[in-house]
C-alpha cells in the first residue's frame, strides 16, 4: 500500500511540475519578444549556415530564441536528445519575424562566438513548438538569398515553415534533420 501511494504521490508531483514548465516556457514566449517587423521582398543575399524559409502562400510569424552566449552546452549529450533543449534556460528572449512567402531569415547569429553546436527555439502560432539543433560542421555557412521562390534553390540546412500533405502547418528540413518537434516521439 505504501508502495502505491508513493508512486501516485511522484505522478502527481511530476504532472504539476510538467504543466508549471509548461506554462513558464508558454509565458516566456511571444510575449518577450523583441520585432523585427516584415522583412522586405527583395533583400540582400546574407551569410548563414542554417535559415528559415516561409514556404508558404502568407506572411508568417515566428520567434526566434536564439542561444545565450553565456550558457555552455554539452553539445555530445544534446545531441542524442535534442528535444531537451525546450526545457532548458539556454536561449535569450525572443525575436519577432515576420516572413513573406519566399523569404528568409538566418537561424542565428554568424558573427556570434564559435561552438560546437547551435540551437535556436523557434515559435510560431500556428506550428508546434520546436528546436533546431546541429553541430557546427554538420552545415557549411553559404550565401543565401533573401528571397528563394524555387523549391530547388534550397539548400542544406534550409528549415522550411511549411503545411504537409494535410494542409497542417509543419517544418521541413533540408538536408539533415535539424528540427525537433516538442512531443515528437524520438
């Protein structure tokens, strides 16, 4: 009986500190974010490793929780298990965008300090939350355009916010897997 009642005791205590993370990392949200507004149609050619791309036919939104410089990682151990990044206080507040159809934006900083990995949190009203993970030479940094209306013109390490075959809202990597759905089984 002791045995049961103990157990029960610890689902609960992990329930309530499941939905009080939960809600934490809800609040810390859009509601902290920085804009950037519209980017514009046609913009110049920028350096990245990896990038969004809305692959839509509408404007979209997304936050942008980029790494803390001041937070260390353990690249090797995150890696294995990328999702546990939404769980950690690694990522700076966040940074409004707002994507035309076509357009894109660097998934962090190039100019930042070297790593071994990078990690961005990405939000979006319409998406499940999710992490983009790789290690630095996973992707090579190349010039990418700051509008891309051919599929084909995507490149490794292009994250496309698109809707999957069912018309739902949904993520696409090009390249290796960099995003990591919260709640995606792995």
């Amino acid at each position: 009986m002791q045995t049961r009642r103990s157990s029960h005791r610890r689902r609960e205590h992990t329930a309530r500190s499941s939905a009080r993370l939960a809600l934490a990392l809800t609040l810390a949200g859009p509601a902290c974010a920085g804009d950037f507004g519209p980017i514009e149609e046609h913009r110049d050619p920028f350096l990245a490793d990896v990038y969004l791309v809305n692959d839509t036919h509408a404007d979209v939104t997304v936050w942008l929780h980029r790494l803390d410089p001041e937070r260390a990682l353990d690249c090797e151990e995150l890696g294995a298990q990328p999702h546990l990044l939404l769980a950690m206080p690694v990522f700076l507040p966040a940074e409004a965008v707002t994507l035309p159809p076509g357009s894109t934006v660097a998934a962090r900083d190039m100019d930042a300090a070297p790593r071994d990995c990078h990690a961005v949190f990405v939000q979006e009203d319409s998406r499940p939350r999710a992490v983009l993970f790789w290690f630095t030479d996973q992707i090579d940094a190349d010039w990418v355009e700051g509008t891309i209306d051919a599929p084909a013109a995507h490149r490794p390490g292009a994250v496309l916010l698109t809707v999957d075959g069912a018309g739902a809202p949904s993520f696409a990597s090009v390249g290796p897997e960099l995003v990591f759905v919260e709640g995606a089984p792995e």
